[in-house]
C-alpha cells in the first residue's frame, strides 16, 4: 500500500476591523476552514472570519485602538 501525504501550503492573509483602524497579518493553511459571520455588519459587508492560533497573528497597525 502506497500512502502519500500532501504537504500543507502556508499562505499570508491580511486583515482588518470594519473601520480599518486595526489591520493585522495571519498565516494560515491555503485550505483552512474559513466562516461566514452571522452579524449584520459582516452579513452586509461579505466579510469571512478565519481563527487562527496567536502564534500566527501579527498586528500590523492600530495597536491604541484595542479595547
């Protein structure tokens, strides 16, 4: 029996809030699972939500901005 592994591809994803004062940068599997938010602003906009762990999340811009 003949098993082959596919290697995972790594891409780079940018993101940021609803009014861009936060903007931040995740690496994640090209295949990760991504999902749709239910709340209005994101239903109105299309935007897609993808949880990744901290280690792969890099904060861009608009660290005053957090609460």
């Amino acid at each position: 029996m003949l098993l082959i592994q596919r290697a995972s591809i790594t891409m780079l994803y940018k993101g940021s809030c609803h009014c861009l004062a936060i903007k931040f940068q995740v690496e994640a599997e090209e295949d990760s699972e991504i999902e749709n938010c239910n709340c209005s602003i994101c239903a109105m906009s299309g935007y897609l939500h993808l949880i990744v762990p901290k280690g792969s999340f890099n904060l861009l811009s608009g660290e005053s901005n957090l609460v």
